[in-house]
C-alpha cells in the first residue's frame, strides 16, 4: 500500500514529523490510509468531518512527507487520492 517499508528520521525532521502525529485528526487519517488509498471526501466521511478540514490536515501530513497524492478521475471532475509514504516510522537519536 505504502511507497516504502520504513522512513527513518532524524534530527531536523523530527520536529516536523511530530508535529504532524501530533494531531488526533492526523493520526486517525494515517491509521485509515493504513489498508487502502482513500480520497479527502471517503476519509471525511469516515471520520464525520468536513473535507476543508480534511484538506488541511492532509496538507500538513504531505508536508512531512507522510503521506503522498495525487489526483484520479472521479464521478465529477478529479479527486485526491492519499496513500501513506511508509509502513513503519523510525525515529532515530543520533
């Protein structure tokens, strides 16, 4: 399902990526994304939110390099498809 097995992380990164796992939302979008790739209104609608909301968050997952998208022919016009980068989240203490 992912791109990689493992993203390792380190030192400059590390803020970043927590940031994002920081929020319920976030970590709830990752854990759905975990068994299929998902478009921003299926995971809406699974998670009783609005898509704007959903946008956003997906924003800050893309920015940490956490999830990746990209667009598919949908019913009526294109939709954003989320797939998580990795399927395992190293975070080294070097």
């Amino acid at each position: 399902m992912s791109n990689l097995k493992e993203l390792v992380v380190s030192d400059a990164t590390v803020a970043l990526i927590a940031k994002a796992l920081a929020s319920e939302t976030r970590w709830q979008i990752l854990k759905l994304l975990r068994t299929e790739k998902m478009d921003v209104s299926k995971i809406a609608e699974k998670l009783n939110q609005t898509e704007a909301n959903i946008s956003a968050q997906i924003k800050i997952l893309e920015k940490a390099a956490l999830i990746t998208s990209n667009y598919e022919p949908g019913a009526h016009g294109v939709k954003k498809v989320c797939i998580p980068s990795f399927e395992k989240l190293i975070i080294s203490i070097t």
